[in-house]
C-alpha cells in the first residue's frame, strides 16, 4: 500500500513540476516542442564535423534531388526555414537547412571571429563535407550577406541566388544595432517592433527566458556585429560581378533593411529579379512565406 501511495503522489507531482518547469524555462519546453515536431514529419536533424567545429542541420526531401542550401540571418537558426523548406522538398529538391556557427544547435567556438566572410567559408566547407558540388542557395538577412560572398568567390558552385531581405550594402543602420542583444524587455519590444509590423505580445515569464538566453549567448551576435560594423566586407563592387540568375526578395515594411536596398541591389545585379511583399516586414520566411514560396520554386525551377 505504501508502494501504491507512493506512485499516487508522484503521479500528481509529476504535471506540478513540470508546469514549475515551464514557468521557469519556457524557452527550454518549446524548442523541445519544436524538435519533436521535426522527428515526427520526417526532417532530418544531423551534425557533421566542419573546419573541426560541430555543425547541426536539418535535411528534408529526397536525397537524390537537387540540392538547395538555406542560410539564416543575424541569430537565427535553420528552424527559421520551416515555412520554405517543405514546399521545396515537396517538388523535389533535397534541402539543407545548417545552423551557422555560434547559433542553433551548432558549436560556439570562442576562436571564432563570426565574420560573414568566415561563416561564408563554413558553409562553402559544409558543402564539401557532404559531397556537394554544386546548389541553389538562398539566405535571409545576414545570411543573405553570406551567400553574396559564396556566390562572388565561388561562382562555379551556385547555380541560382535567392537574397531576402539581405544586408551587405555599405550603408549604416539607421537604427541601434544594440537591440539585437536586449537587455530588457523594453528593447526586446523594440526589436520586435523593428523586425515585423504588429508584433505580437510575449507573456513576461517568456520574456524574462529569452532575455536570459540574450544575456548568456549575446556575445556571438556582438562579434558578429562588431565585424559588420568594420564595412571590410560589404558587397557593393561584387554584385555587379556575379553572373548567375538573381532572385531578390524583400518586405515592403522592413525598417532593418529598408526597401530602397533591395531596389539598390536590384541595380547593381542586371540579371536580377526583385520581388517586394506588401505588408511584410524582415521576416519575410517566417512571416510571408506563402507569398514567397511561389515565386522562389518558379526561379529554381
């Protein structure tokens, strides 16, 4: 009996501790969330060893198909792409989605500079560690920064381009870099202010995690920002130089990377296509997808 009252008590603090849990690590629970969901549709969670630093990433499609390389943003990570990459696996192509270096799942090496130039490199890298001659390739935000640089210094190895809402250009922004590792839940609201139009509201105890999380991983986004900053490595001389077909996709709202870039960047590549979302901000993947995703599966089609 005393065994029997034992496994009562349990079973009623088992649902208490993790409620406890939740409150205390909210962020915790839902990437758990988010990583089961991933086993059970079937994308693909792997690491690999790149340049001697461990590299996650996520894979769907059927592994014959052409190959399509995703690269995320300022932050980010490859869950970012969850609302692309199953309409391009559907149709056929074999998508990778790596978690850059310092972010996602992947490793956080201190000897690392986290330059859009070095991080062009890993990825250039990751290819090689998977065999991959040749891709499609897209990137979003900073990533976008990073697939310029792959496309000016290896041309040979994409076929096709798709930049979103896409640094790179020598301009400063016009607001506080800072906020990209707030410090409060005042700049939190900010940053999502910039990010999208009508953010929505974050309960506090959520709040209160990811401020946690910012405070512990913010150095990475710093250095990656303080290398930004130096302009050593803006792309405004290479887009005229590359050579493959273009495909520039931007939100009509993006106070990070405000439209008149994408028409900047539409000048300078005379082989370019340029797509503007009304009404969509910087999360043109996360948010606008389904506005995107027909004319990014016509361009690699």
């Amino acid at each position: 009996m005393k065994w029997v009252t034992w496994v009562f008590f349990a079973l009623l603090a088992l649902p208490a501790i993790a409620a406890l849990g939740f409150y205390l690590r909210p962020v915790s629970y839902l990437n758990a969330h988010v990583y089961l969901q991933e086993h059970l549709v079937g994308i693909e969670s792997r690491n690999i060893k790149v340049d001697g630093y461990r590299v996650h990433y996520l894979a769907m499609g059927p592994a014959s198909g052409p190959p399509v390389v995703l690269v995320h943003g300022l932050g980010g990570r490859a869950e970012d792409w969850w609302n692309v990459a199953p309409v391009l696996a559907t149709a056929g192509f074999r998508v990778y989605m790596p978690d850059l270096l310092g972010f996602g799942r992947s490793q956080q090496p201190a000897d690392f500079s986290y330059s859009v130039r070095d991080q062009a490199a890993v990825v250039v890298d990751f290819m090689d560690a998977l065999g991959i001659k040749q891709i499609d390739l897209a990137g979003w935000s900073m990533g976008g920064w990073i697939v310029q640089l792959i496309a000016f210094e290896h041309p040979e190895r994409v076929s096709r381009l798709i930049i979103i809402d896409s640094v790179g250009l020598n301009i400063k922004p016009a607001w506080d870099t800072n906020l990209f590792v707030p410090a409060s839940p005042q700049q939190l609201d900010q940053l999502d202010a910039l990010l999208m139009p009508n953010p929505p509201t974050i309960p506090p105890f959520i709040v209160r995690d990811y401020l946690r999380i910012f405070s512990r991983n913010g150095w990475v986004i710093k250095r990656a920002l303080s290398s930004m900053k130096t302009g050593q490595d803006v792309t405004d001389n290479l887009l005229p130089q590359l050579k493959m077909p273009v495909l520039i996709v931007w939100g009509s709202l993006d106070q990070i990377v405000p439209p008149n870039q994408a028409q900047i960047m539409h000048s300078l590549i005379p082989q370019s296509q340029l797509l503007v979302i009304p009404g969509c901000g910087h999360m043109v993947p996360l948010q606008c997808a389904a506005e995107m995703n027909p004319a990014a599966l016509q361009f690699i089609q």
